[in-house]
C-alpha cells in the first residue's frame, strides 16, 4: 500500500511527490506519457535542449517558489524579449516605447499616452467587456489591429470580441524602453533544460510511464491511501456535468542546416492568415549563439499551430471563460466531497497557470497534507 498515488509526473506531480517522498511517505508516481515532466518536457537534440510543447520560461515574483526551483538547477540569465513580425513590419513586444516609437514614430512616453488615449476616445470603451475592448483600452486600435487581433483570433478560435479580458491582461504595457516580456523579479531558464529538474525531484521515487490511470482505475484507486490526480477533472468524472473546452496546438519541429535562423527565441506572427503563432529557435534560450567560438552549425526550430480540441487531443490551454468556470465549478464541488483524491495542477484544478503557480500550489498542498 502507498502512502500516494501521483497520478502525472508533470511539475505539479512531482514538486508533490518530492515533498511526500522527503517526509518519508511511500509514493507512486504513473504517468501515461513515455517521459517525465508533462508539457515542461525537453529533449537534447545536437547539444539543444529543445522545449518539445513550447517554449518555457520561468518567471516569479515569489521568492520562495525562485528560491525553491533553485534546488534543482542553476537558473541562467534569459529575458524574454520576442518579437512580433505583422506582414513586412517587425516590432518589439511586450508593448512596450520601442514598439510605440515604430508603429507611430513617437518619441516619449506622453506622445505615446496621447496616441493610445486619443484611439482608446475614438472607440468609445468607458469598461472593457470582452478581450477586444480591453485590448483596445490598453492599447489603442493600431496595435490591437496589427499585434493583437489575428494572433489572438488564431491562438483561441474565436474572436477577441468572444474571449474573456483577463487572457491580454497577462501581459505588460510599459512607457519605458524594455523589452522584457515579464514584470516578474526572477526570470531564466534552468541551464541543460526542465526535464533534468523533474527528475531530479523523482529520485528514489517509483515512477511507471505508460500508464493510464484510468485504463485500471479501480486497480489504481485502491493501492494508495491518497491520490494526487493531475489530469483532466472532467475527465476523471467520465464527463458527468458535460466536457470542458481546452485548445490545443501542433507542434513542427525541424533540424536545420543553419548556425542562426531567426537571432531570437521567440518570434510571433501575428498576422491571422499566417497559420501558426510562432516560431521558436530553441538554441537561443540557452546563448547558443553568442561564442563565436563554440559555432554550432545546427538549429532546432519549432512552429507553433493552434488547433481546435477534441477528446483524445492534448489538452494545452483551459478555455476560462465564464461558461467553462462554471461547468468547473460543478466539477469542484463534487471533487471536495473526495476524501481520497485531491487534484491539482492546470488540468485538475483547470486554471490558466504558469510553472510558478504550479509550484506554489504543489508546496501549498504539501504543506496541507504533510504538514
Ligand atoms: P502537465 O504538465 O500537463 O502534467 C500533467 C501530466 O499528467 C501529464 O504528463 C499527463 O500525461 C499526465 N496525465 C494526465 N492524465 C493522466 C492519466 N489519466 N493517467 C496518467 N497520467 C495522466 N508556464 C510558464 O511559467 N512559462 C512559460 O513560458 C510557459 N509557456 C507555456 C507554453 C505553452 C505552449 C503551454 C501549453 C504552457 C506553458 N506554460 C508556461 C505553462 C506550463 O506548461 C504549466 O504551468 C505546467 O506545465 C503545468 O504543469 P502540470 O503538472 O499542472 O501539468
Ligand atoms: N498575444 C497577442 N499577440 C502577441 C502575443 C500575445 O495578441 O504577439 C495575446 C494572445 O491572446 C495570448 C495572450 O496575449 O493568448 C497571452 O500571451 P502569452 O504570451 O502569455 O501566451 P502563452 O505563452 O500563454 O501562449
């Protein structure tokens, strides 16, 4: 009999199972995936490590959850500065004075305020009440038409008019010259990739890949006193209430031939006939190219398509919008009268979350648990 079964050896299952397993609790980990990590997952191809369900950067203002991450790899100095590229024009993001100073020839941060108030006026937004109006409000209309629209059209399924606010929210506008992608404090990327940090975490632990918890549910159900369930809650319930909506993505990765294909990590497309989002150019997390003297004359990049989800399709993004939390909520409220399952992470608590809260939520749940 464990202690714990973790059902997932994503971020989320293992920071748990790392903690179960030091306060000398008797734990299983299964995951249906052949590899460890979940979506953090990267692989070493031609000494890159390649960030095979996107790019990952961690980043934090939580000093415990940095302070903690730290245990299992040293952090370089990576700051996300991606760019956009709209048909032949490129431009710096997170919006930023450099992106201002391109798309209007504005100089300083009151000629670019006086630009975004006077189209945020024209479009009449008093309170912002889709993704749309927040964008424009934050923004104003050139922007939102040229950065924010068709990438955000294509990434979603549904026009910004039909998505929740909080999706833009997410990232920064600034009237300085910054290109950092994030306001966070700490930010980098664990030197030699993720996948070394989780298994690091499972050390001395028994992890089983290929393995569906629910192809043996009643089997899996009965060999630990408590799970930790890292899947779809939706699916856990067969469904009960109705599915939850998620989107999902395709991934094309190709070696190329080049030393240096796009001089940057992260370029978006933001144009909507473009199929994909971005393109990433995995080598540049880790300064593949800054020492002349270490010239790797390959490359591994990635493209970045959004796809609509059907059961049985990976489950990248939760659609949390007003519908999809409600549904959620049902879903949550019969998972607390569980007295042996607890859920946890993106899927099982189906929230919008970054690595950094995954951690927080995986140590706060420790800490309830363990003690
Ligand atoms: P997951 O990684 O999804 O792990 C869940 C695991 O459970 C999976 O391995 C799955 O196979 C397994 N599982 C599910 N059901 C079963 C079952 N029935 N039986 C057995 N195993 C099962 N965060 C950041 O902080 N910075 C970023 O830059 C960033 N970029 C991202 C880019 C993309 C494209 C995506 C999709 C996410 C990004 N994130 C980023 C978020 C980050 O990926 C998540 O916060 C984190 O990976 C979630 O960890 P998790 O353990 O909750 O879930
Ligand atoms: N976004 C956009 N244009 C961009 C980048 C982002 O419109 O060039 C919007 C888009 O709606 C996206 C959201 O901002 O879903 C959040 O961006 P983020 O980079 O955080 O997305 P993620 O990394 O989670 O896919």
């Amino acid at each position: 009999m464990y202690d714990f079964l973790v059902v997932g050896a994503g971020l989320f299952g293992s920071v748990f199972a790392y903690e179960a397993n030091k306060a000398g609790k008797k734990v299983l980990v299964i995951d249906k995936r052949s590899t460890v990590a979940g979506n953090i997952y990267t692989e070493n191809i031609e000494n890159i490590n390649v960030h095979k369900y996107g790019a990952h950067i961690f980043h934090t203002n939580n000093k415990k959850v940095w302070d903690y991450v730290q245990q299992f790899a040293e952090f370089n100095r990576y700051t996300n500065s991606p760019i956009a590229v709209y048909k032949d024009e490129l431009y710096n993001l997170p919006f930023n004075m450099n992106t201002f100073n391109k798309m209007w020839g504005v100089v300083t941060p009151q000629q670019a305020k006086d630009r975004i108030d006077a189209q945020v006026k024209e479009a009449r937004i008093t309170t912002p009440k889709n993704l749309e109006e927040q964008a424009i409000s934050m923004v104003g209309k050139d922007i939102y038409e040229k950065l924010i629209e068709g990438y955000t059209g294509k990434q979603w399924g549904k026009p910004c008019s039909e998505l929740p606010s909080f999706i833009i929210k997410r990232l920064p506008v600034r009237f300085t010259y910054d290109n950092n992608y994030f306001n966070d404090k700490y930010q980098g990327i664990p030197i030699g990739g993720y996948t070394g940090i989780i298994e690091k975490m499972l050390e001395g632990i028994e992890v089983r890949l290929n393995t569906d918890f629910l192809e043996n549910r009643d089997e899996y159900s009965s060999i630990a006193k408590k799970i930790i369930y890292t899947g779809m809650i939706d699916e856990y319930y067969d469904y009960c209430y109705g599915e939850l909506e998620y989107r999902s993505l395709r991934f094309e990765t190709e070696m190329l031939n080049v030393e240096n294909y796009q001089g940057n990590a992260v370029v978006n497309y933001t144009e909507y006939e473009v199929p994909y989002t971005r393109i990433i150019e995995h080598k540049h997390f880790e300064f593949g190219c800054q020492n002349a003297n270490e010239v790797n004359n390959k490359t591994v990049i990635t493209r970045e398509y959004p796809a609509e989800w059907t059961k049985g399709d990976e489950p990248y993004y939760p659609m949390n919008d007003e519908k999809n939390n409600q549904l959620y909520t049902k879903y949550k409220t019969l998972s607390d009268k569980e007295e042996n399952v607890v859920f946890g992470g993106r899927l099982g608590m189906y929230r919008y979350f970054d690595m950094h809260n995954v951690v927080d939520e995986a140590l706060k749940l420790s800490e309830k648990l363990l003690g």
